[in-house]
C-alpha cells in the first residue's frame, strides 16, 4: 500500500463516526513508556499546561487531543498513557490506546528518557513501531531531560532502536523543542483540493452553520468560541461515566476499568449526531476533598470543575445499585451551581432487578435532590447501551432552552398575570427584563421585597409557561430606589 493510501486509510479512520478532530488537521501522535515525560513535552508544544504532569507513572491514561501550531502550521496533538509489557487489565487497556494513537497518526513521536537509558520498555515499544508502521521518515525518536551540553553525547546510546536519529530535547526547560517541532511539521501533509490549492482551514462558524444549536442570540461556551455545545459527564468515581462517555461517541476513546479514579483528566470528543455537533466531555470521578490524598487526584478534580464551569449541559451519572448518597447531593449542588442544565443518569439500571428497590431510589431522587427537580431523570445502562439512545433528543432540548431569551414585551404580560393570581401577595413587580442567557437570567424591578415563597411560585411558573424544561433559571430582584 502506498504512503499516499495509507494517509487517506487513517483519515478514514478518524472520521467515522467521533469528531476528536473535526477539521481534519493532520495528526501527531506522542509515545513512549510510562514517566519520560509526554505529558510535559505536549504542554510545552501548546504553550499551556492542559495536561497533568507529576514525578510518577500512570498519571496519563486515556488519550487526549489538543490542537496546536508551529511556524503557522496547525496539527492535533496526541498524548497517549505510557505503554506497558503486558501486566494488568488497566495496564494493558492503557497501552492499546496507545497503540491506536500511534496506528492513526501522520507522524509519531517517541519519547525516551535519556537519565534512565535504554530500557526493556523501550526496546518493546520499538519493536512494536517497527512492525506498524512502515514509513519509518514519520516517526521521531525524541530523547528527553537533556538538559545540558553535557548530557548531548549520550542521546547516541537510543540508536540502538532502530527508529532513526535520536533527537535531544528538554520538554520541561524548552531546549531543542523549536528546531525538533520544525522536523515535525516538514513532514506533515498538506491536504489539498482539486484545483491543487491549499484547503482552507476549518471555521466552526461556516461548517456547523444549520446546526440546530446555532442562533444569532446564543453565546455558548463550548469549543474555542465557536457554535458547538459542551456536554459534560460528571458524578463520582466508578459510576461509568466512561462507559458512558464511550458509547455516546461510538467508540473506546475512555479507558474503563473497575478500579475507581481510572480516568485523570477531561478528554473530550466531538460527535455529529441527528441533533447536530456536540462535544463530550468526560471528566474523573470526584470526591470529598477530605478523602483526597494525591496531588494527581486533586488536579483531576480541579480539571472536573473547570469542565464543568465552561460546560452547555452537564449528564450527572449516578450509580443506581447505590443510590443516591451523601456525596451525589453535594456534587449536584456544584452542578446546579454552575447554572447548566442538568440530565440525571441513574446508570446500571439493569442490575436493579427489584421493584420496590427501584421505586425506594426514585423516592430518593425526589428527597435527597429535590433543590434540581427541574432536571429530567432518565434510567440508562452504558454497558448495554438500554435508554441511552434517548439523551440526545433530552440534550438537544435542554441546550436550546439554555440559550433561550423571552421576549421583553412577553415577559411582562406575564408576570402582570401572575401576580393577580397569587393569593396574599402584597408586593409588586414594575418591570422585568431578561438580563442574560446561559442560563436565563431575569432581573425584577419591584416596589418592595419580594418573599421567597412568591418567587419560587414565579420561578415555576417561568418554567411552565415558557418551556424552559430542564434548564436552571436565575432571578434577581431589584427593589426601586434601593
């Protein structure tokens, strides 16, 4: 098969059915065994510290893909789980990602530590790229932790492998990386159309265009500023919100193990589906900052957070043999304080054979998480896959009325209806306006205080005569001359 065939076979293999890269931007890919530095290497070729980085192995485990740019030059950068001889289950689950990173990819980048020499590790997963990949110009033997002058001669000991020059960097310091990511991008491929010009580069505004998030009056904060919705799936450990995460995009992009903490870090992946272009976040199971006793689990929380702050619409999974704990309740007040529509996933449905112990976690969802009644409950299974086709409709639905703005005129009409209607009320709202969107924020100009019980009459009645389903609504009140 030519080089040619084999390009367009990978690029095939990328845009199936997941959009990790939806502009079709040419792939590199970076490997290496555990604790060389990968992760440190990719932050320093983004210019920014996305990626977790700690002295130790395993932090890394799924694969995780950023966009990035060298001399004008813009490629998806891969970092990939250290790839391991074959030990455990999670082990082995991690180093297939890593082997499909680097089976997908346009140019491979190998990363080796030059303080430690050759290892077994390394000999191995030479061995493997050797029989993979046969385009043997596209693959990087980049020795890392060279810090110095002196350390330059012994990045010759790497030759060994097989895999071409070995070329010195410090991913941590930043040496040699400029003159390394100048190879990198020389041997990148320039996608090109009939006529032979170069192909535009991708515009998120242009391609999702008649996508039914899009709407002059929507401001989502999704991908990069462009139209496309974030949803992210958050809950605590070992609930299978990767499981989750892997079959709403169709593919094993999540590593899912039974140990709790598996994932480490949000990975995202964009999906075309029947409602239009959504991104998937799945982010690490979080606990009580009580019970967290590494900084690897601490910056995987502070990562949850932050996807779940930038976040259109967030799926809050719940293991349903458990039900609904302690921890459950104060996840989804973060949640609900972010001010993000939220779906309810009571996973593993299946497992929960016994009637009454079904109604018992359904009672439970109405006592312990009352204070987000308006989100929608749906009972799923990942593994199976049973009631999971039905979130995208719930999704769709949630995110447009999370963009949703009441006209001026309406709103005031109605609230002059509602306030005949309410018995006692002794107060009284001159004006309202919709301040914002995302969520729907309305500002009441009243003459006196107005009392909680009013509000959350008014805040329901918002809900009910508007539509606006799952999403959370804000009201503040403004009393005249205070």
């Amino acid at each position: 098969m030519s080089e040619q065939a084999k390009r367009r076979e990978r690029q095939s293999r990328r845009s199936k059915v997941t959009m990790t890269n939806p502009q079709g931007l040419p792939t590199v890919a970076i490997v290496g065994r555990p604790n060389v530095g990968k992760s440190t290497l990719m932050n320093r070729i983004i210019g920014r510290r996305e990626a977790i980085v700690e002295e130790k192995s395993g932090v890394t485990r799924d694969r995780k893909d950023l966009p990035a740019e060298w001399t004008g030059i813009d490629f998806m950068l891969t970092d990939t789980g250290g790839w391991m001889v074959s030990g455990s289950t999670l082990d082995d689950k991690v180093s297939q990602q890593s082997e499909r990173a680097l089976e997908d990819a346009d140019v491979v980048i190998v990363v080796v530590d030059v303080t430690i020499g050759v290892t077994e590790e390394d000999e191995q997963i030479a061995t493997l790229i050797r029989r993979k990949r046969t385009d043997k110009e596209f693959v990087f033997l980049a020795v890392n932790k060279v810090d110095g002058e002196t350390r330059d001669s012994d990045i010759w000991m790497f030759s060994r492998l097989g895999l071409g020059d070995p070329y010195p960097i410090s991913a941590l310091h930043g040496r040699g990386s400029g003159d390394f990511l100048d190879l990198i991008v020389a041997k990148l491929p320039v996608a090109e159309n009939p006529a032979g010009a170069p192909t535009p580069r991708f515009d998120y505004g242009d391609a999702l265009e008649a996508s039914k998030f899009d709407s002059p009056e929507s401001t989502m904060r999704g991908v990069g500023g462009g139209n496309v919705p974030a949803v992210v799936i958050a809950g605590r450990p070992n609930v299978g919100k990767s499981t989750l995460f892997n079959r709403l995009i169709g593919d094993e992009r999540s590593v899912v193990h039974d140990m709790s903490g598996t994932t480490r870090d949000s990975i995202d992946t964009i999906v075309e589906t029947a409602e239009g272009h959504i991104k998937f976040i799945d982010t690490a199971g979080m606990r009580r900052k009580a019970r967290i006793d590494e900084a690897t689990e601490y910056f995987s929380m502070v990562r949850a957070l932050q996807s779940i702050d930038r976040a259109d619409a967030a799926l809050f999974v719940i293991d349903a043999t458990e039900g609904i704990t302690h921890q459950d309740q104060r996840l989804a007040e973060r949640i609900d304080a972010a001010g993000c529509p939220i779906v309810i996933c009571l996973n593993k449905w299946d497992l929960v054979t016994n009637a009454e112990r079904r109604a018992e976690i359904k009672a439970q969802i109405v006592d312990r998480l009352g204070f987000v009644g308006y989100a929608p409950v749906l009972t799923v299974s990942a593994l199976s896959g049973s009631g999971v086709q039905k979130l995208m409709p719930m999704l769709a639905e949630a995110i447009t009325k999370y963009h949703m703005r009441v006209p001026t005129k309406a709103l005031n009409t109605f609230i002059h209806e509602v306030q005949l209607g309410f018995p006692g009320y002794n107060g009284k709202v001159l004006y309202a306006t919709q301040g914002a969107t995302d969520p729907p924020t309305f500002t009441l100009f009243s003459n006196r205080v107005l009392s909680q019980q009013f509000l959350r009459f008014l805040e329901k009645r918002l809900r009910e005569h508007f539509g606006f389903g799952a999403t959370p609504i804000k009201l503040r009140v403004r009393k005249r001359g205070g």
